[in-house]
C-alpha cells in the first residue's frame, strides 16, 4: 500500500512564553494510504489541523519527518503543485470576485484548468462577479472546493471542510466532493469532529487522539471487526484471546464491552450487536480520555494499521 | 503572481492615483499666477545684480497667504506620505494575510511563499514610490520659486534653505527612497508582529525615530563638512550669540553665502583657543561696549564648519541610494524569513 502522508515522529510545538512550549502536536506516527477518501478523525485538539497544516508546508515540523507525495511539503523551490488543499473555514480574499479568485487560481497554478472551474461555478449557480466577503459559508466552501479540483491535484487535503456549514450546505459540499473524487480520482484526506460528516463520505478511517492513532482502517472492515457484547456483569479480563476491550460500561448486574474481534463471537451469554462508526469513533475517542495518556500504547496496539 | 499583486493593488493604487490628480489640479492651478510672480520679480536674475535680499524678501510678501498655506500643507504632506505608505500599504501586506487567514489560501498555491513576497514586494513597493515619486515631482516643481524666494530673502532660518531637513528631506529625488524604505519597514512589521493595527503603530513609531534620528545625528556628516575661517572686525564684536551651548561672536552676515548650511560656528582667539564669551568677565554685564573693548585685543576668528549649498545633489543621491539599500535589506530580509520560517 503505498502512502500519500507518511510521518514518523512528527511533532509540532509553540513557543509558550520565554522558556515554555506547548505540543500541538507529539511523536505522530502514521500512514495514509493513496486512492482512497480518508476520514481524520478526532476530538479538538487532537491535533487534526496541525497534521494537514504539517502536510502543505504551512508548519515546519518541530521533530521528525513528514512525506507527502513522496516528498518533504514546500521545499525551498515551493508550491504545492500536486496537493489542493481546503483551509478550514475556507479563507478568501472578502474584496475579490468569484472569477478573481479563479483567475488567481490561474495565475499561481501551472496546469490550472480554467473551463472546469468555470463550469463548476456555473453549475454551482453562482455569481462570478459576487465578491468572495459576501458569499455564505456553504458557497465559500464550494468555491475553495472548485480551486482545489481546478489544479488536477493528486492530493486534496480538507481541514473540517463542513465543520461551519450548515446541514444542507454540508450535504451539498460532501456530494460535490465524491462527485470530483469520482471524475478526477484524486486522493482524499478530510478531518472531521463529526463522525456523520465522514460515515457518508470516507471508505478509510484514522481516529487521531491526543496525536496517537487510536484506530486507522477500512471502514468496512473496521465495522466488521467490532461488536458490541452486553450480557451479565463479568470481568473484561476473562475474555478469550482474539477478543480486545476497546470500550466497558458496567451496572450492577450487566457488563457491555466493545470489543475489536477478528472471529465470530461464541459465547452464548453474550447478546452480540454490530456497531455504526459513530459508535466505533466514540469508543476509541472515550477509551483514551478514561485512561488518559498514561497508556498510549495500549490503544495503539488496538488499532492495528491494516 | 505579478497579475495577483496588480489585482490586488488595484484598489490602493486608484486611490493614490486620484490624490495625485487632485493634487495636481490644485498645484497646477495655482502655478500660472505663482510662476508669473517669480518671473516679474526678477530674483532669477538678482545675483548678477547682488540685490537678491530685496527683490527676494518683496516677492515672499507679494505671494498671497494661500499659496503659503498650500506650500506648508505640501511639506507636511511630503513628510507624512512616506510614512503613510509604510503603515497602509506595507505593514497589511503580511499582517492582514495573517489575520483573515488567506495565508492558507496564498501560500498552498503552486507559488512558493518566498516568492509570492518577492514579487508583492516588488510590485507594491515599485507603486509607492511612483507614488511617492509623482508627488515630490509634482511639489518640487511648484514650491520651487517660493524656495528661491524664502532661501534668498532677509532672515531666513537654517530651516528653509534646500540643505535645511524641512526642504531636504520633501523635495526631489528623497522622498522617493524614504518611501521605498517605510514600506519595506512595514511589510517586515507586518510580517513579525502579524497584527495590522499594533504593525502599523510600530511601522509609524519606527520610521519617525529614524527620520529624525538621522537628520540630527547621520546626515551632517554624510559628507565632511567645509571650514572657513572669518575674521572679525570691531564692529562684528558686539554681535554676540549662542552656538552648541557656548557663547560666541556671531559672524558677519557677508561671510556667509544663501543656502549653506552651518553645523557648527566656534569664536577662537589669536592662539587658536576655542573661546566661550561668556568667560569674559566685561562680557558678563550689560555693558556692551565694555566688552566689545575687551575683545577686541583678543584678535578673534570665527571658525565655521559647514555644507555648502552646492553639494545638495550629492546630499541628496547619497542618501537616497543609502534609504533604498536599507528598503532592499529589509525587503530581502523579509522574503527569506517568509520562506524559512513556515508560519502560524
């Protein structure tokens, strides 16, 4: 499997005060595969934007490497040809058009491809002489979208694209996300708090937590890999191998584990339910925040990089 | 990216271009009547008569308080333009980049971050001292017979001669390096402080303290002053005046041509000694005679350092050439921090 974002290591920290630092980011080891739609998913503060923001050279790293493509992001020659990238919140030039910022996509990118960011804004329904301050969140959102598809890039990148939009504008951002990715094939990396905006879009899933994987995977196999087991009150420990707790709540008399299993679950005792990935999400997320970083291990052992 | 900054430009440059014209149409209205003045008056002609003083002094009270007015607003508009430039136009270069977040959207383009700044840099800077350039053009121009005139006539101060820092520094080619430099100053700002308005304040800050910083300390010695030495008679004994903090003999007013620039005037006796007046005891009381008779067997000189009014050219190459090399220093200062440093 060959990887468009490859780190080792990778950290980012902020000067706090004279002495201090703060990690946004700590020893972040990943890969994330080529050819597919990958949701990045985490709580705030995960380190999500720091990640993408890593990865089109907007940061330097503090320690370790990041590989995009195949290469260090924005060496000194610069740009990032092969790479569009979605900036979270969509920044745009308030005073500028629509066509200025196509035309401006024109004259920074070599190989821009102008008649289909005209067409797409023309299909979108909107003004292209419409200043850029006076558009909506969710018509900002498209025409970032437009200027990244417009570069033919290998690679989008899209930092919590929806995150601001409302639900319809989200809908309509993520459809016309797929309907680029299935004419163009580029590459898909989008990060999301929301685990719904992802369920619909992405086939590979990566929960980042206090910048460590927690669980990366096809979404397919990773819901087929997991199950949610209540029956009466037992001790997680005594589970047969093969069968690992992500997630146990307890009540007086009953136990429900979310287990990660890679064979059929037997024991009859067990009332055996699949999960939906939201659940998947929240079980990984919730798992680290009860034990907190003191066993970072444990998770990433869990969450086996397939 | 050369189209992106234009685009960009657009805006700012209108408006520059629409003060010049308004500027211009004031200017240019008034200038018929005020060069018509200049002409009747005959001071261009006055030093092969040696009646400059005169001539000069009636055209200064001929010129109708208006012109006056807009001769004073063209000299403070002069100052304050470089400036300006430095606090509206460079220091939002980098900053307001900074504050909407467009930054993500500039520098993930297929153009580096270094030269995206290269070429901003280039295209804004090349406006602000066209800018800057038309306008000096344009001031120089018309406040040229009021120049002559205040430069000429009796009693003018050190300040309104072309060497003196009010004329230098808002006339000719100046003003154009002065804004190349302001700029520069405040896309550095921008790009350090990455807030607009605390940029600006720093930019405005900055420039002044430099402005006035090397108009007391630097510009007098850009070039070694010339010396001459006067002697002075009896009768020049009992103008007494006050140079660098001591007491002196004021120099007779003959000695010294129009327009030079006097840094400094020291009254020495017949060995050489710097004198202060003021440690002659005849000299300590009101009696002026008294004093004039105890100087006068001291046999003193004056000893003048000065600029001559004729290196006001070389004055005025040299430092535009040093104002525009610190533009470019901190120009390319700037693109290089842009693209070491990946910022947020």
């Amino acid at each position: 499997m060959s990887a468009v974002i490859e780190t080792t290591g990778l950290g980012k920290a902020y000067r706090r005060g004279l002495t201090g630092r703060h990690w946004a980011l700590r020893d972040c080891t990943l890969a994330i595969p080529a050819g597919r739609i990958v949701g990045l998913v985490g709580p705030n503060g995960a380190g999500k934007t720091t990640l993408l923001n890593l990865a089109v050279g907007l940061l330097t790293p503090t320690s370790g490497s990041i590989e995009v493509l195949g290469r260090r992001p924005c060496g000194h020659g610069g740009g990032q040809g092969r790479v569009g990238f979605v900036a979270q919140d969509t920044p745009m030039y308030a005073r500028l058009s629509v066509a200025d910022h196509l035309r401006l996509g024109g004259w920074l990118n070599a190989g821009w491809d102008a008649a289909l960011a005209e067409r797409r804004i023309g299909e979108l329904g909107l003004d292209p002489g419409q200043r850029a301050g006076s558009l909506s969140g969710g018509e900002r959102a498209q025409v970032a979208l437009t200027m990244a598809i417009a570069r033919h890039p290998e690679l989008m990148i899209l930092d919590e694209p929806v995150a601001s939009l409302d639900p319809l504008a989200r809908r309509e951002f993520l459809g016309s996300l797929m309907e680029a990715v299935a004419e163009h094939g580029a590459s898909v990396v989008l990060s999301s708090h929301l685990v719904a905006d992802l369920e619909r879009v992405c086939d590979y899933l990566i929960v980042l937590v206090a910048s460590r994987v927690r669980v990366a995977g096809d979404v397919g196999e990773l819901l087929a890999a997991h199950r949610r087991l209540s029956g009466p009150r037992r001790d997680p420990g005594t589970l047969p191998a093969g069968q690992h707790v992500v997630g146990a709540s307890h009540t007086d008399k009953q136990s429900t584990l979310f287990v990660r299993c890679d064979e059929p679950i037997l024991d009859p005792s067990w009332t055996v339910r699949p999960v939906t990935l939201e659940d998947l999400v929240l079980a990984y997320m919730s798992q680290t925040r009860s034990r907190g970083a003191a066993a970072p291990g444990r998770g990433a052992r869990l969450g086996v990089v397939s | 990216m050369i189209r992106l900054s234009l685009r960009q430009l657009r805006g700012q440059a209108a408006a520059a271009a629409a003060a010049l014209a308004v500027v211009a149409v004031v200017l240019g209205a008034a200038a018929p009547h005020l060069f018509h003045l200049y002409d009747a008056s005959g001071v261009a002609t006055c030093r092969a008569h040696d009646d400059c003083v005169p001539l000069a002094t009636s055209l200064v009270n001929a010129i109708p308080g208006y012109y006056g007015i807009a001769y004073f607003c063209g000299i403070g508009i002069a100052f304050a333009l470089p400036a300006a430039i430095g606090a509206f136009w460079g220091a939002p270069l980098v900053s307001r980049e900074y504050e909407t977040g467009t930054y993500k959207l500039a520098w993930t383009q297929g153009v580096s971050r270094g030269r995206w700044l290269a070429v901003k840099l280039s295209v804004v800077g090349l406006a602000a001292m066209a800018t800057s350039g038309l306008f000096s053009l344009l001031l120089t121009w018309w406040s040229g017979p009021i120049d002559t005139a205040t430069g000429l006539k009796e009693g003018t101060s050190v300040t309104f001669i072309r060497l003196g820092f009010v004329l230098f520094a808002t006339r000719d080619i100046t003003p154009v390096a002065y804004a190349a430099f302001g700029f520069a100053l405040g896309v550095a700002a921008g790009l350090l402080i990455r807030r607009t308005v605390p940029a600006m304040a720093v930019t405005l800050v900055v420039f002044v303290a430099v402005q006035i910083g090397w108009a007391v300390a630097i510009r007098p010695h850009l070039i070694p002053p010339a010396h001459t030495v006067v002697a002075l008679s009896e009768a020049d004994l009992g103008n007494l005046g006050i140079a660098g903090g001591v007491e002196i003999v004021n120099p007779p007013a003959a000695a010294l041509q129009p327009g030079e620039w006097i840094l400094s005037t020291q009254t020495v006796d017949q060995a050489g000694h710097v004198l202060d007046v003021a440690t002659v005891s005849q000299c300590r009381g009101s009696n002026t005679q008294a004093c004039q008779a105890a100087l006068v067997p001291l046999r003193l000189r004056d000893v003048i350092a000065y600029q001559p009014a004729n290196r006001f050219w070389a004055f005025q190459w040299y430092e535009a050439a040093i104002f525009l090399a610190l533009a470019v220093a901190l120009a390319g200062w700037s693109a290089w921090w842009l693209s070491r440093h990946r910022v947020t």
